[in-house]
C-alpha cells in the first residue's frame, strides 16, 4: 500500500492543477545551459527541453544529482532543438525511469538520433582516459550515461509537423518555426483559452543558412530566451573576419583552430569557407579539416533537408567539399603532429570535450597559431577562460600555456541578439500578461528585462533556479 501512495499523491496533484497552468524553473536560469522548464496543467506534466548543464562545475554536478521532480511522474517531454543544452539529459531521464512521449520537430529527431549516442559514448572515452591516466578524484571516474543509454532514449522520441496540433493531457501543443538551426522550435501551449509560449534559442532575420523565426502574434505568457541579451552583433560580414584571421595566421605558417559546435556552426562555417575560397578571399589550396565524424553526419542532413533553410541543392551540396573529414582518432591524431597553415574545425565549441581539445593542447602553446572562437562562451568553459586573457587553461588535468593568438567572431553566432529579440517581439499585438527571461548569463537576462521594460512596457520577470510560478487567470502568484 505504501508503494502505491507518491502515484496516488501525484494523481490528486494533477487533478488539484487541472484548472491552472504553472511552471518550475528547473535549469538556463542565470546560465545558457541546462534547458528544461516543468509546465503543469490541463492534468498533464511536461518538461520544455531536457537540457545538460555546461560550464562552472557548480552547474555541471546538477546533471548527477537527482532531478528536482520525479521523472516517471511526467506525462511528455518537449524538445525545441537538438542541442545538448536542450536534449542532452534526456538518456538519463529515460534511464531513471521516464517513459513517455518525446515530442520534437522531424529534423530534431534525425539530428538528435546524431548527437545523443554521441554524447553517451563521449562521455565513456573521456571517463575512461581520465582512468587512464588517472587525473580524475572519482574511483573509477563513472560517464553521466553510456551510447547505449542514449540509444535507447531515441526510442521516445516523436516527430511531429510544424503547426500540427497534439494534446497531453488537456494541454494542446504546437510547434512552430524559430530559426537557429535545422528543426529548431518555438513550443506553444493553450490551456483554458491562455496561450503559453517558449522561445527556445530564436534565430536571426540575417543568418545566412537558416530562415528567420516565424513572427508570432501574441501570448498570455512568454518564456523568452536571453543568450545575447544585453548586446547587439557587431555589423557586417563574419566572412570577412574569417579571412582576415586565416589569412594571417596562414601567412607566419600558423594553425587555426576552430571550436565548433556539430550542428548549426559547423555548417555556418563550411559554407563561409566554401564562398571565400570560391571568391579567393583565402588560398584556394589551403588544407581545411572537419575533425568530427558527427558535424559531417549533421552535415548530410541540412543537404538532405535543403528546402528547410536558405541553400539550394547546389549550395548545400558545397558543405561536404569545403573540408577534408577526419574520420578515426588515428588520423585525428596525425594532425597534432602536421605542420600549417592550415584550418582544423573541431568540437566541442565551448572547448568542453571532445577532439578539439587535443588539439588545443597541441597547438595552443605555439605564438604561429590562432584559436579562433566562432559565438557565445558560456562561463566556467575553457572557451571563456582562453577569451579572458588566461595565459594557461586546464586539460586532462595539467595546464597547457596559451601563446596562440585568441579570437572571437561573435556574429556568425545563430542567437538573436538583443536589438533582434526586439524586433521579433514587435509582432506581438499585445503585452503578454508576464514575460519570463531564461537561458542567459545573468548581465545578459538582466540586460534584456531592462531592454524589454523599458522599450515595451511589458512586465518582465528575471526567475531564479528552482524557482515556481503558478498562473491564475489575470494575476501570477509565486510560490
């Protein structure tokens, strides 16, 4: 009898919320990382994004600790994009007993079904060359979870169409288009005549892969992104910064290093490279390398899925000729040891795993070389510590020196900035009742609210970690 009862609890708890909609901040609040916000209404229980924690290590021991809620007491999760910090925890959600419906864009599921055994199996190399080598405190350092946890994540999974309607438990559900990268999503909600809204990372009007995000014409509530959200991208053409950064480094016989992410970045860059050798902004004869066997597999699904962004089947096609694939750890290897010029495209693109930190620990200390940061460095990452001027930074357990060049390009970024985000929310026809700021640094979400506040006379909320927001009809009460 017993066992019985927290079901039984969660049951009356759902019948006691089915006339209100309530939401518990459970990660991205006062960080990027560690997307997933818990909607409960209409009888149902459902996470926006199940995101991984990334940066300071305050934040990273949250992804091993206990989820603040029960993950067999959810109904459905919802995903708006593939990237790790808004999908990368749902193998351990599944493995601590969540067993419900995942429901995401097409092209969310294909790149997920890429990045999360990735992810898994990541995790058990690295896990493994820290028992190795024995630089880490844990005995045996342990993975989060395993390529085989991720695996059978997938299986939740549940594609659906942009504007299709779904309903979880007297919550109706729809996706619709945000820009960013490939299947990325805005997540809209309607319970009782209210409309809830979540952003997820909203993309730009400018970006030169992706379409902008779909104007929206109004919400009761918004949960609204913040990553770039007390600054604007600088003007003009990233390329030319690109060029400018590869041509010098070229020309003292140096290395580029690019941290990238696999999906969105990758791509982004690609393409930039392919028009500046076609243009001859940079030698045409110039080796560039993709090191990540997963950035080309994402890479054949934004050729494969042309007609969902900008490129046409012949400019999509270009991605897979601008670089030379690194396939195996052999050849991965070999490129430590080759002299420049040449451009080494790599991830991770905080600089937090995987082989772009072998090649940080290869090229970093050489004054020929560059290590060239393609968007935003989530605090407590390698990427942050490099572009505070660090003169070392910590890998494997040892400091490596940094005596390569250090550079950013923030616009190739696939963020709205803040003068974007403004601009979107022009379309709204009315305030929404309360604006929730989230998935930003705090400068950033602060920034934003003030911007909002200011401009819109909207009322704005900044939440806090952990914190609930219950909404009933007109008036929002905290709890």
């Amino acid at each position: 009898m017993k066992a019985a009862e927290p079901g039984a609890a969660r049951g009356r708890a759902r019948a006691a919320q089915a006339g209100v909609c309530s939401l518990h901040f459970l990660g991205a609040t006062g960080t990027v990382t560690g997307s997933k916000t818990l909607v409960a209404g209409g009888g149902a229980r459902v996470l926006v994004d199940c995101g991984l924690f990334q940066g300071y290590k305050a934040l990273r021991l949250r992804n091993r600790a206990p989820l603040p809620v029960p993950p067999d007491s959810l109904s459905a999760v919802i995903l708006t994009h593939a990237h790790i910090d808004h999908s990368g925890y749902l193998p351990l959600l599944a493995r601590n007993g969540f067993a419900g419906p995942v429901y995401c864009s097409e092209a969310t599921r294909e790149l997920c079904a890429i990045l999360l055994p990735d992810a898994g199996r990541l995790q058990e190399e690295e896990a493994d060359y820290a028992n190795r080598k024995g630089f880490s405190r844990h005995r045996p350092a342990l993975p989060l979870y395993t390529e085989k946890d991720a695996i059978a994540s997938l299986a939740l999974l549940r594609p659906t169409g942009f504007e299709s309607e779904f309903d979880i438990g007297g919550l109706r559900a729809h996706l619709v288009p945000a820009g960013h990268i490939l299947g990325a999503s805005m997540v809209s909600l309607r319970l009782g005549g209210r409309r809830l809204l979540f952003t997820g990372d909203l993309g730009r009007a400018g970006e030169a892969i992706m379409y902008p995000p779909s104007p929206v014409r109004g919400a009761d509530y918004l949960v609204l992104e913040s990553t770039y959200g007390d600054r604007v991208h600088p003007a003009g053409d990233p390329r030319e910064r690109l060029a400018e950064v590869i041509v010098r480094t070229a020309s003292r016989g140096g290395v580029v290093v690019i941290p990238s992410f696999a999906v969105g970045r990758a791509q982004s860059l690609l393409y930039a490279i392919h028009t500046l050798k076609a243009q001859g902004r940079i030698p045409a004869g110039l080796p560039v390398y993709l090191n990540s066997p997963m950035a080309a597999d994402v890479t054949a699904i934004y050729r494969r899925r042309h007609e969902e962004h900008r490129l046409d089947a012949g400019e999509a096609a270009a991605l897979g000729r601008a670089a030379v694939l690194v396939n195996t750890v052999e050849d991965s290897r070999r490129l430590n040891t080759r002299a420049g010029p040449m451009v080494i495209i790599a991830a991770s693109g905080m600089a937090t795993g995987g082989r772009v930190v072998h090649h940080l620990k290869a090229f970093a200390p050489d004054a020929r070389n560059t290590i060239l940061f393609s968007g935003f460095q989530a605090g407590g990452t390698r990427g942050a510590t490099m572009l505070s001027g660090a003169d070392s930074v910590k890998i494997h357990g040892q400091y490596v020196p940094i005596r390569a060049e250090v550079q950013v390009i923030d616009n190739f970024s696939a963020h709205a900035d803040q003068a974007e985000i403004l601009a979107w929310l022009s379309h709204f026809e009315r305030a929404p009742r309360e604006t929730f700021i989230v998935h930003g640094e705090p400068g950033a979400a602060d920034g934003l609210r003030r911007r909002i506040e200011e401009v819109l006379r909207w009322r704005v909320c900044v939440p806090e970690y952990l914190q609930r927001v219950a909404l009933w009809g007109k008036a929002t009460i905290r709890a």
